[in-house]
C-alpha cells in the first residue's frame, strides 16, 4: 500500500473507489475490519506526540473478536464436533438399506466438495459481518463449493430465503504504466453475476467519483443449467433482525466502543511498561553551568566569569557565557561506562519510575475490559496459565467450565442447520444428480440413480427446468463438545448396558448414546440390524452345537472336544 501511495493518481482512485461502496458495504466493511484488526488503519503512530491521544492508532490491538469466533468454530465445526447426515428409513420412500446407502454418499460428496472447509469458513464469516456466501458447482468435471465475502455480495431472495440472482461486485486498485512508462494507479469495478442457468464474468471497467459505471462487456459465461442458482445465503442469527434486509447480526456489533476502549488501555499499558522500564533520570541541587558528561560531538564545558573554553591564549570572548546542558537533549548519558562528576555536594540524583501499584491499576483496567467483552461476546477464553489445570479436568468438568459458551454454541448449531448445513447439502446433491459428466467415486456413483429418482421434472442439459427436488431432509448428528477420558466412558458404558439388561432403555437408545464413543456408527437402524443379524448368526450356531451333542450322545459317541471327536488311543507308559 505504501508503493501505491506514492503513484500518481492515487487519492483519486481512492475517492472513486469510495464513491461506488454502498453504505450496506461500508457498514459490514467496519465490522470485518475489527475481525481483522485493521479499523485503525490511517491513524497517526500511538508515540505521535503532535496528535491529540484519542486520534491516535493504538499501538496494541487485540484480536478479541476474532479469537472468540475462532473459539466458536472450533467447538461448533470441530473435527470431532462437525455434524454428520443422517438419512432416516420412511415408509415408502426410503428403504433401511437406501437410506444408509444415501448417508454414506453424502459423506463422499462433501469430502469431494471440501464441505467442511467451507462450512467453517462460511460460519467465520457469518459471525464476523453477520452474513456467508457459498457458491456451489462443478468445475473441471469436479465438485467444488467457495465462498465470498458478504460485503461485495448482493442476493436477491425468494419469501423462503433461497438465492434466485446474486451479484458480486466490489471496486478494486489497478496499476498500470502510462505513455511514458510512468507507474500510475486507478479505479477499477469488478462484476459477476450467477444466475439459474449461467455464471457470468465481466470485463473489469475503469470508474471514477461521481459517475455511475458503465460499459460493462462479458468476459466469459460458464452454462451450468442446473434450473436453479447454486448458492447459499446464510445470514447469521437473521430471525431476530429484520431492519438490515439480507444480513444478520455480527457478534460484534454495538461493541465497537469497548473494543477500542481495550486497546487504548492495551496500548497504555504497553507505553507505560515502555516508558518507565526505562526510568528517567533527574539531577537536583546540581550547578545549572556545570556538566557531568560530554555533550555530542564534544565535552562538557565549565562557564567562566569571562566565556568561552579555558587554554593557552585565554577565553575567546570577553563576557560571561551561560548554556543549560540539562535542556539538551543526549547531553547526559546514561551507560556503565559513563561517571558523573557534581562539584555540588547537595546534589542528588534520582530516577523517575511508574511503581508496580500504579502500572497495575492500568493492566486491572485492562483485564476488566476484556472480561466485559468476553462476558457479553459469551465466549470463556482458557488463558495459557490454565492450559496444564484444563489438561487435567474430566471432559464433563470442561463442559461445566464452560457452560456459558456451550449454551450459547446450542443456539448457533440450530441456526447453522436450517441456514446454512442442510440448504449447502442439498444444494450439493441437487448438483450430483443433475450434472452429467461429473468425476465422482464408487460411493457417489451408487447413489446417482437413487438421487435421479427424487428429480422430479429436474433439468437435464437438453431441457434445462426447474422441476422439483424431493428427497427427505436428513437428519443432523451433533459430535460432542468435549471427549470423555476413558474412565468416563468405562461408567458410561456399564450404566448404559445396565440400563438395556434391566429394560429401562432400548437397543436403539442405547446405540444413539454409544455413537459419540464409537464413529464408525453413522446409522442407528442399520447398525441395530446388523446387531441382531449377528446375534441371530451366533444363536443358530449354539442351537446346532446343542443339537449335534445330543445326537452323539444318543449314539454313544464320546463328546466332542474344541477340535471334534478325540480319536488318540491311550498308551500306558511302563
């Protein structure tokens, strides 16, 4: 950015890129920027002296909020948190066996998609300005799913919520050379727009302050004729705002002056450390004309009655001299190696320093203001000095520590599964059953004719329509928050097979709260099959083991040992 300042044309560039950001883009452009630590950007230096203080930049800018949406990720879309898709058997729709085929699908296909990825993404983003952007598709025979910032973002919506149009479009800084091979900058207007049938790249146009784009040329057009706009709107927590339109709310928002008022008491703190961690020394009752050290480039000097350096041919101006040498600045130095020399014998010196009671009250300043924030952001931040005590506590001790966040994560899993997980999955199966050609596994492929059969009148790359899409909505399994250790899971266990042995508890109950021990159960109704069919298999095995006993008995054949019928003799040894 500073190469860029220097070009010409610069700050005109600046005003016209200004100039074509809407205020809506304006507003969520803020609250990314306090994500990103970026909002003081412009500002004078925290050590400018000639600026008044609440100008200033502050030195310190502590990511709060964007460690609190990290912390929120991480325990809603963690590894062993993320949720998986369950597809439930339903009467004459779909079988034990389709079903369970479906959920293993659908977990190739959002491997092959990067869902995860996304989704995490999706949700920072939606956290950080209040709304996420994921755009589907299948690109060079494979499926991807990215995202956009919701800032260059504009979605036109049906009354249910879903994308019909979206635009993208943000302006942006070129440099170019001129006739003479001057390095300059300008103004430019990027435009996409990705409609039910197409994907469209325009020609970047050059624009300027006070005058409305225009020109725009297509640059390419990608036909997916899919019969639908594969996108995505999430807007985060949306149900409980409706004056900002499309967007939701950030977790930030109404925060912006406690976020600043922490880092003033950061930057603060910081100088204070700075300042008086290096003390400041003060001469008193010392001879203002005398000097202790060399002044820069020379030594000190006594004034005398008549001026001027004492020597051989005598002052060099006949009046008397005075210079304050504690005015200056470097004249007195401070190193090991550096003696000073009063002739006063009533001087003192002494050192100016900020006590340990002062430099606290600052940093309790602090720490109140970033609890405060922690407290009203609902995020409970484990400091480092707690890591090795949190290393030691039970997961349901963590949980309980923790509480106020976990309560807080229940709300956001609920509104990421009607926002923004289902509708990014059936988009995605909307793609893999309508989009011939695709590159997909064994997995995905199994399930092709399955998904085709729920495309009623979907389009084809013939006769692109819109059709309908009518596969039931899966169901969503949640991972828990925190692992169990393994005495934990030991009672757990125990009490759960208790509970089935003595009737208090089904089988399929059972196996639901076995899952989060267990990942490799993905469907309840398919596993309990599976349990049973073994049991069954190893009954009928007993029953024959039984009834092949009693036939040797009743013949007077010795019973079978683990290997079958003992034929050795026995042999008297002498």
């Amino acid at each position: 950015m500073d190469k860029l300042k220097a070009l010409e044309g610069y700050q005109k560039a600046k005003d016209a890129m200004d100039w074509h950001t809407s205020p809506r883009a304006k507003r969520l452009l803020m609250l990314q920027a306090i994500v990103q630590g970026t909002q003081y950007e412009g500002r004078p230096s925290w050590f400018n002296d000639d600026v008044p203080l609440f100008r200033r930049a502050p030195c310190i800018v502590y990511h709060i909020v964007s460690e609190a949406i990290r912390s929120f990720v991480d325990l809603v879309l963690g590894d062993q948190r993320f949720a998986s898709f369950l597809f439930e058997p339903e009467e004459d729709v779909l079988e034990v066996a389709v079903a369970d085929l479906v959920t293993r699908g659908v977990e190739q296909i959002q491997k092959a998609a990067r869902f995860r990825t996304a989704a995490r993404h999706a949700l920072y983003n939606a956290m950080g300005t209040g709304s996420a952007c994921l755009i589907g598709g299948v690109r060079n025979g494979k499926l991807f799913m990215e995202g956009a910032d919701a800032w260059m973002c504009t979605p036109k919506l049906d009354p249910n919520g879903i994308v019909e149009h979206l635009t993208i479009e943000y302006p942006f800084l070129e440099e170019y050379q001129d006739e003479q091979g001057d390095w300059c900058v300008r103004a430019m207007l990027f435009r996409r727009e990705i409609t039910d049938q197409e994907d469209i790249f325009y020609k970047p146009i050059p624009i300027e302050k006070q005058k409305k784009a225009q020109g725009w040329k297509v640059d390419k057009v990608y036909a997916h004729n899919l019969g639908f706009c594969p996108v995505v709107w999430y807007a985060y927590m949306k149900a409980t705002r409706v004056s900002y339109g499309v967007d939701g709310i950030a977790i930030h928002e109404g925060l912006e002056d406690e976020i600043y008022a922490l880092d003033m008491a950061l930057s603060q703190r910081h100088r204070a450390a700075l300042y008086c961690g290096d003390p400041q020394i003060v001469v008193t009752g010392a001879d203002p004309s005398y000097s202790p050290t060399e002044k820069p480039g020379g030594r000190g000097m006594i004034a005398t009655k008549e001026g001027g350096d004492f020597g051989n041919e005598g002052p060099p101006r006949p009046h008397y001299e005075y210079r304050d040498y504690f005015s200056m600045k470097g004249n007195i130095k401070k190193s090991p190696g550096t003696v000073w020399i009063f002739p006063d014998p009533n001087t003192k010196v002494i050192m100016l320093t900020l006590s340990e009671k002062e430099i606290g009250a600052i940093d309790r300043n602090a720490q109140d203001l970033r609890s405060k924030l922690a407290e009203t952001l609902s995020v409970v931040f484990i400091d480092p000095e707690q890591v090795k005590f949190a290393s030691q506590i039970t997961g349901k001790a963590l949980e309980t520590l923790r509480e106020r966040q976990i309560n807080r994560c229940d709300q956001i899993r609920d509104d990421i599964a009607d926002g923004l997980m289902l509708p990014a999955v059936d988009m995605l199966l909307r793609i893999v059953a309508t989009s011939p050609g695709l590159k997909v596994s064994k997995a995905i492929k199994d399930i092709l004719p399955i998904l085709k059969k729920f495309s009623v009148g979907m389009n084809t790359a013939a006769a692109p329509t819109v059709g309908q899409w009518t596969l039931p909505e899966p169901k969503l399994v949640w991972g828990s928050y925190f692992k169990e250790d393994p005495d934990e899971q030991r009672i757990i266990t125990e009490t759960i097979i208790n509970a089935v042995l003595s009737n208090l508890l089904t089988k399929k109950a059972a196996i639901e709260r076995l899952k989060a021990f267990y990942p490799i159960i993905t469907n309840t109704d398919v596993f309990l099959q599976e349990l049973e069919a073994d049991q069954a298999k190893l009954l009928d095995h007993e029953e024959e083991k039984t009834e092949r006993l009693a036939k040797a008995e009743a013949k007077g054949q010795p019973k079978p040992g683990p290997t079958g019928p003992s034929t050795a003799k026995k042999v008297q040894i002498k």
